[in-house]
C-alpha cells in the first residue's frame, strides 16, 4: 500500500491468548536473536532485498541467496555487503549513495543471472526533488 497515498483507519487482530510472561520471553527471545544476525554496530541502510513466499519457497530468503552467490563481504567503494548477514549493505567510512545503488545493482544482476529471481529492494531512495522510489528503480 506504500505510495496508494491510503490511509488505514481501521485494524482488527487475531491473536491467541497466552501467558504474559511467555510472550514476553518469546519478545526477548526474539530480539536477542535480532541482535545476534544484524549488524547493528555498523551503519546500514536495513535489510536491502524484499523476500516474496514464491523465492521463499524455492530458493530461500535474500539473504541466503546473496551469500550463496559469494557476493558477502563484496564492497563496491565503501559500501558492502555485511559479512554478518548477506541482505544488509554496510557503509565503510564514507560511502557515496552511487556506491550503495552500484553495489545494489551489481547483486540483483548476479542473483538473477545464478537463478533467475529479480531482486526488489525494500530501500527506498529519496532523489534530491524529494521522489521516493524503491532503490533497485533508481538509474545510476
């Protein structure tokens, strides 16, 4: 719905009941887990790569796809791909947005290229005029 201009005014949940103290084990467990997989300590723009349920299925996650490909630890300028988790771009001192959008260029090439999946990013780019467009769009 991002970019409808739609606006939700109304959400209805299922849920199950459960202790409090079990889902908040279950919370913590969660973000203990978070914190372990993500590079949290590095600046980065968040999880690059959308996972649709269809590459889910098939091939697995981004993540796991891109670091099948050997592209982890991959820089481009001083962007690169974490050596954490292979759907993070992280900024080694000064990268150039080109860098990031070169780096992000050159993994859907080479992952479409290995197995035919066209990576969509869920970055966004913002341009100089204020257009806001998913970053795999952006013409470098």
């Amino acid at each position: 719905m991002q970019g409808t201009g739609a606006v939700v005014v109304k959400v209805e949940l299922e849920c199950e009941r459960e202790q409090p103290q079990r889902i908040r084990r279950m919370m913590l467990e969660d973000l203990r887990e978070r914190r372990r997989k993500f590079p949290r300590k590095e600046p980065n723009c968040g999880s690059v790569f959308l996972s649709t349920s269809e590459m889910h299925a098939s091939v697995g996650p981004p993540g796991k796809i891109i670091e099948e490909a050997g592209l982890k630890g991959m820089r481009i300028g001083n962007a690169e791909v974490s050596r954490q988790h292979a759907n993070f771009i992280v900024n080694c001192n000064s990268a150039a947005s080109k860098d990031v959008l070169s780096l992000i260029a050159h993994i859907r090439q080479v992952v479409y290229e290995r197995i035919g999946f066209d990576l969509c990013c869920e970055v966004r780019y913002v341009s100089t005029s204020g257009e806001i467009m998913p970053a795999h769009l952006v013409n470098i």
